[in-house]
C-alpha cells in the first residue's frame, strides 16, 4: 500500500510538473511573441518574471485543495463555505501580485530606463489586474480537486466492494462445506454401518479410506475459491467413488470433458452440489438407479458445464423446495465471484431427466494454483 509520505511526494511532483508547464508556456510565449513585433526588453529577466511569477501559485494549490475538502463549495449554503473561498482566493491574489511587484523592481524585465516604477504601484495594478484570473484559476482547481476526490471515492468503493464479493464468496463458499460435510457424513457412515451388518467389511473399509481421503481434499483446499477443473473432477470422482458404494449397480456415471479444458479455473465445490442434487432427486427416486451425465463445452469464451440426470422431472415448485434454496445459494455465491457475466440454468430435459448448466467466463488457473495430487 502506498505510503503517505509517498503519496505526499507524488502530489507535490504532479503539482510542481503542472504550473512548471504554465510557467514555461507563458515565459516561451511571452518572449516569443514580442520579440516577433520587434520590441526590445530585457529577455532573460522577463523569460524568468513570466516563468517564477506562477510561484505562489503553485504553493498556494495543496491550500487550496485543503479547503475544498474542509469546506466543500458545493451547496449555496452556508455562506461562511464561500466567504472562506473568497477570502483565500483574495489572499494569494495579494501574495501573488506582490510577488509578481517585487521581481519586476528587482530585474526591470521591460528594460524601462526610468525604472520599473515602485512596488506600491505595481501591486496595486497587478492586485486587479489578476482578480479574473484568480477566480478562474481559484474555482479550477476546486473542480479539480472534486473530480479527482470523485475518482478516488469511486475507486475506493470499487475496491471495497471487490473485497466485500470476495468476503461473501468465501463465507458461502464454507458455509457450502458446513452444509454438505454433516449432510454427505450422515449418509456415508450410514452407508458403512449397512455394509457391516451385510458383512461387506471390503467394502466398509474401502469406504472409509475413500471417505477420509476425501475430507482431506477438501480441508486441504478450504480457502481456495477457484480450482483448475481438474482438481475438481478428482474430488468429484472420490466423491462419487463413495456414492457407487452406497449406490452399487444403480448408480451410472459417466464424464465427458474434453482434455484441453482440464486446466480451466472454476469456482470450487461447483460440481459437487449440482452432482448432489441429480444424485438425490434423480438416482434415489428410482428403484432401478440411474445415470449421472457430466460434459464440459467451450462456448464463445465462456465455459459450460452440466450435469445431467435420467430421473424424473422438475416439479411445478421446485424453486422453494430445499434443492432450490440450495442452488439459489450456488447462484449467489457465482454472482459474487463474476457479477452478471454467468448463467445458470435448471431444466427438464426434452427426452426426460434434469439437467444443470452453469456457463461462467473461460479463463486457465494460475500455475501457482494448480496442485500436484
């Protein structure tokens, strides 16, 4: 994060570049243009009054920027706001003329054989001479001020906001783990305590160890909001190695993505839950199981994932039922990750069943976040 006496540094170079600019303009200009009509001064006193004369100016800018935030001149009221202004602007109008009165006696810029004249005089010429442009460079750098101030607020609340979606996905993110962990335990010890009473202790074990190489994926990786697809068909497949078991012959799967998106970043637990749902409301429903239909599709520059079941179709309710509190949920967890630029779709299929699809922009994972299994 930059510092502030950085940040201090940084404007004081942008505001000694500006008037150094308007001062070398004006300088250049002013020499150029009068030795073009042939006068005669003396031009290096008046090349160095025209550029040093923007001066206080350019002391008197962090001033001003002071006061446009301490009293923001946006509102008619109250009128000690535009007093203030006024009185500031008058101010360095007097620094400024007297300023610009005090080089023209010392150098004689114009060369003038009787002298420049006294300082008294030139002040006061200098003083309303300046009045226009003191107001006009006065409100310009109040505008200034306010838009860069715009600018940052904007910036800050971008940032804010992009740290508060990253928050957000994060706590639904482990409030998804919390969710699945009890509810997919539940369902395998249950599946383990069945197959010890059929004396399938194999099996029971096999479970086990694929239950607890399982957990352990998914512990291991509980901050990381994005996998590379990959990692996340490996815990699918652990996932539903455990679920074959509890299933047996009813339960088909089969995955169908192509090889060159195996490196696509996806958020992660984005399969698992859809897997889930077709699991409990297609394959369950059915005395004869089911198949569970995964595929992966590049589509103009997004990617696509689905997952598909042959179980029965939607319900006319099935948005307020539990399974679609859960994919709302999946829907708001997308939604902070990548704002509108996602789509999900829930529909029965024409030929029967389900299927999900999630469409989110394609991108590769960052090589730093792929894990070696």
């Amino acid at each position: 994060m930059e510092s502030a006496s950085t940040h201090q540094f940084s404007r004081w170079s942008w505001i000694a570049l500006l008037w150094s600019g308007i001062g070398l303009f004006d300088a250049t200009q002013t020499v150029i243009v009068m030795r073009a009509e042939g006068m005669h001064h003396a031009w290096p006193q008046l090349f160095a009054t025209a550029l040093f004369s923007w001066l206080p100016w350019a002391l008197a800018t962090p001033v001003v920027m002071y006061l446009a935030r301490r009293f923001p001149a946006v509102r008619l009221k109250p009128w000690t706001t535009w007093l203030v202004h006024l009185l500031a602007a008058a101010a360095i109008n007097l620094v400024y003329s007297a300023w610009r009165a005090a080089m023209e006696v010392a150098l004689n810029p114009w060369a003038n054989p009787n002298g420049p004249g006294s300082f008294t005089s030139l002040w006061s010429v200098y003083f309303n001479n300046a009045m226009l442009v003191t107001v006009i460079l006065y409100a310009s750098i109040l505008g200034v001020t306010y838009i860069l101030d715009s600018r940052k607020r904007l910036a800050d609340q971008q940032m804010e906001t992009a740290r508060l979606n990253e928050k957000l996905s994060q706590a639904q993110l482990e409030a998804l783990r919390h969710q699945i962990e009890p509810h997919f335990l539940f369902n395998a010890l249950n599946a383990v305590a069945s197959l010890i009473r059929e004396n399938r202790n194999d099996d029971a074990v096999g479970m086990i160890a694929g239950l607890s190489d399982l957990l352990r994926h998914v512990l291991r990786d509980s901050r990381r909001q994005q996998v590379p697809l990959r990692e996340e068909l490996e815990l699918l497949e652990k996932y539903m190695a455990i679920q074959q078991v509890r299933f047996s012959d009813r339960l088909h799967v089969e995955v169908n993505v192509p090889t060159d998106l195996l490196l696509a970043q996806i958020p992660s637990l984005l399969l698992q839950p859809l897997v889930e749902n077709a699991l409990k409301h297609g394959v369950s429903k059915s005395a004869h199981g089911g198949w569970v239909r995964i595929a992966a599709a590049r589509e103009n520059g997004n990617l696509t994932l689905s997952v598909y079941n042959d179980g029965p179709k939607l319900s006319p309710d099935w948005k307020t039922t539990s399974s679609g509190v859960g994919l709302l949920h999946l829907q708001s967890r997308l939604q902070g990750l990548y704002g509108r630029r996602f789509g999900f779709e829930l529909a029965s299929a024409a030929s029967g069943g389900v299927e999900a699809r999630v469409s989110i922009p394609y991108a590769l994972a960052p090589e730093e976040k792929i894990v070696e299994r």
